[in-house]
C-alpha cells in the first residue's frame, strides 16, 4: 500500500460514517472536486439528493470538496451564463498566505494569527459595525490554514461583486482617509493658529469608534510595554512592521521618545491621557505618521481575501469535508466555540477537527527529514508507529511516507 492507497483508505472510512452538512438550498449549488488520481477539477456538478452526495464521496473519494456560494436555476450546466445566477451567500476568507507576519512560523503558530485576526473581523466588524445577529452567520476551520465566515440572510443574497467589494473596501479601510475619523478644529495657542485634534466619542460607532478605542485604550499603553521590554528598537520594529516605511518609522520613533516639559517621555503622557485632545502631544507631521500607523493596525488589510468576497461564482471549501493537505475536516463553528478555538492547542484540534475514524489505528511512517507537528506527538523523526491523524497529516503535506499498518 502507498500513500495514495493509504489516505484514500483513510478518507473512505471517514466518508462512510459522516453525517455530512449540507449547505442550504443544496440542490441550486455547483459542486466541484479534486482527486487523489486526477491533476484536473472536476466541477459544473449538481445533485439531486443527500443520498446522491454520499455515494459520490464513498465511490470517488475527493481528495478536496468544494460547493459554490452562489444559487443557480440550472447549476450543472457548464456554461456560467446558462446557470442562470439567482443569490450568492457573502463569504470572507481568511487565511495565512494573506497575512505577511506568518511567514516563516511553525503550522500552530499561523493558525494562532489567522484565528486572531479572523475573531477581530467577526466581532468588530460583522457583528458590530455591520449589525448582522450570530444566527445570520456561519463560521467555518477551512481544515487548513484559515477560516471562512459566511453571512446567510436573505438582504445579502442579490449583492453583486460591486456592492461586496464596497464591503471589504470598508474591512481594510481602502482609500480612507484617516483624518476625516477625527475632529480637527482651528485654535489659537501662543497667538499662533495650529490644528487642534479631537477624538470622537466611542458611541459615533464605525472607524470613528475604533480609532478612538484604539488611540484611547489599546495602543499607547501597547507601545509603553513593548519600549519597556525591548527598548527603541522594540518600539521602531513595531511601527515599521505596520507602516513598512523605515523612514517614517524612524521618525515616529523619535517623537515617541522626545522629553516633554514634565521631564516625561511623549511616548507615556499619551498612554496616561485620558483627554480627547491628547493627540496634542505629539507634532504635526509625526501625528499624522502615528495616524496612518493607527488605521493600518486596525485594518483587516490583506488579510481578507477580496476575491473570495466579491466573486459571486466563488466555490468554497465543503463544510464537513476532509481538507486533502491536513486530514483535517472542514468544522463548522459556532461562536461561541469560534471564541474558544485555540489552534495552538492539540487538545483543541483533536477535539474540534480531527475525525474520530483517524483516533482509533496506528500506522507506520517514515519521515524525509526531521519535522514538527501541531500534535501532542510533535516532533517525528525516522521510522515510527503513530496515531493515523499523525499519518494522515505528515503523509497528506509530504512530509512522511506510509509504510504499514501498525
């Protein structure tokens, strides 16, 4: 037996006894396929019934299988234009390859930032800018190295790709100016005219609420932590790896550590102040700087995948499935178990993601070179007998090769 035969194996036993989620409308979908066998997709699908999808996955076993977020009147037809679109779930994607900072980071620790970054678009701006109810969402583990959330209610069905890339241009905040989220007022100081900034109260909601809570409560005292612990360079990392400007980080940096009249830095009267105005503190040209740093922090910028959302033909990821590359299944999420899903836990992931078909057997592998796993077994190195979610996960990457059963 290879590796193909063996995960094919492992697939079917997993196919045989799920209870696999259907989508709503399940019948207007598109359904797609990668094979074990096969380099091509094999998509412009449509079933009948759930009895026709299981036979489908116990016969052929996909190594990957998707459905499409969009409704159609005839949806195997092989024409785009002949489907004949009718509504599309909104979807966001998020997933490591969009996200810089995970590159070069064990498997765990990527998952650590998706998931924290994908809480923060969920709670801050689904929910609370975007008003929509728990009930109306659905929030997916891809199974690999991300997480998909969908709204499903019927005033977001009829969006076309315009309307939703007005949706994520909102998430990133796209072409924002990020001055018109704070008052600036005229004032006279030292008979001198300047620019008096004033936050707005949290209760303006939207960006106009996120950069004060930010500006107010969250990130001085962030930036005050990170200078005590790791100095000036701590500090010019920080703003560098947001801004991606060496030089105006530079500069932030400075004014961040010059001397007020208190003898103090600036760096921690802004984390005291409890005062709307307290963007005084700083100079013009590094306040606008520290501005720009602010609505790049809050930004969910890159990291949601913007085809995803406003591709109203998009297949994603079937919920309930095996994702090929892991072992893994693609879990449905509530949100409250959303909030508590800890990928850097292997508790965590044999709790929520790994099947139960994978927990019983052992089997053999040999490793092509020392590797780390997000298990409890986490180092592998040479010939070894381990649980078969251990085989199937090293095995599916190309990390190890299937010798036997154990």
């Amino acid at each position: 037996m290879g590796n193909k035969e063996f995960l094919i194996g492992r697939f079917r036993s997993y196919y045989k006894n799920a209870d696999i989620s259907l989508p709503p409308r399940f019948t207007m979908r598109e359904y797609g396929f990668l094979f074990f066998d096969k380099k091509y997709m094999m998509r412009h699908i449509s079933f009948k019934s759930k009895k026709e999808i299981k036979l489908f996955f116990l016969e052929k076993v996909p190594r990957h299988a998707y459905y499409s977020t969009a409704y159609y009147q005839d949806p195997g037809n092989k024409s785009m234009e002949e489907k004949k679109w009718l509504g599309a779930d909104l979807i966001f994607d998020l997933d490591a390859d969009h996200i810089p900072e995970t590159e070069g980071m064990s498997y765990k620790e990527m998952l650590g930032v998706v998931k924290k970054e994908a809480y923060r678009l969920v709670k801050d701006f689904i929910l609370d800018d975007f008003g929509f109810d728990e009930d109306d969402i659905v929030i997916t583990f891809s199974g690999g190295r991300g997480f998909h959330i969908y709204v499903r209610r019927d005033d977001v069905f009829p969006l076309k790709s315009d309307e939703r890339r007005e949706i994520v241009n909102y998430i990133t905040g796209e072409g924002a100016d990020v001055l018109k989220f704070i008052q600036v007022e005229d004032e006279y100081y030292r008979r001198k005219k300047r620019k008096k900034y004033v936050l707005y109260p949290e209760s303006a909601g939207g960006w106009y609420r996120k950069v004060t809570r930010e500006i107010m409560h969250n990130n001085p005292a962030y930036l005050l932590e990170l200078f005590e612990e790791f100095g000036k360079e701590g500090l010019f990392q920080e703003f560098n790896s947001v801004l991606q400007n060496k030089k105006l980080s530079k500069i932030l940096t400075s004014e961040m550590l010059k001397k007020t009249k208190k003898n103090s830095m600036k760096l921690v009267d802004l984390a005291i102040s409890n005062e709307s105005t307290k963007l005084q503190i700083l100079e013009d040209y590094p306040r606008d700087i520290y501005l720009q740093y602010i609505k790049n922090k809050i930004s969910i910028k890159g990291e949601t995948d913007e085809p995803v959302t406003t591709d109203i033909h998009r297949l994603i990821r079937f919920i309930g499935s095996i994702h090929g590359k892991t072992g893994f299944m693609v879990k449905k999420l509530s949100y409250e178990e959303f909030k508590d899903f800890n990928p850097l836990n292997p508790k965590n992931l044999l709790n929520y993601v790994i099947p139960d078909e994978f927990k019983i057997h052992e089997s053999k592998i040999i490793t092509k070179n020392k590797i780390e796993l997000p298990f409890d077994v986490d180092v592998l190195d040479g010939e070894e007998c381990v649980p078969d979610y251990v085989a199937v996960f090293a095995v599916a990457r190309g990390m190890a090769d299937f010798v036997s059963k154990c």
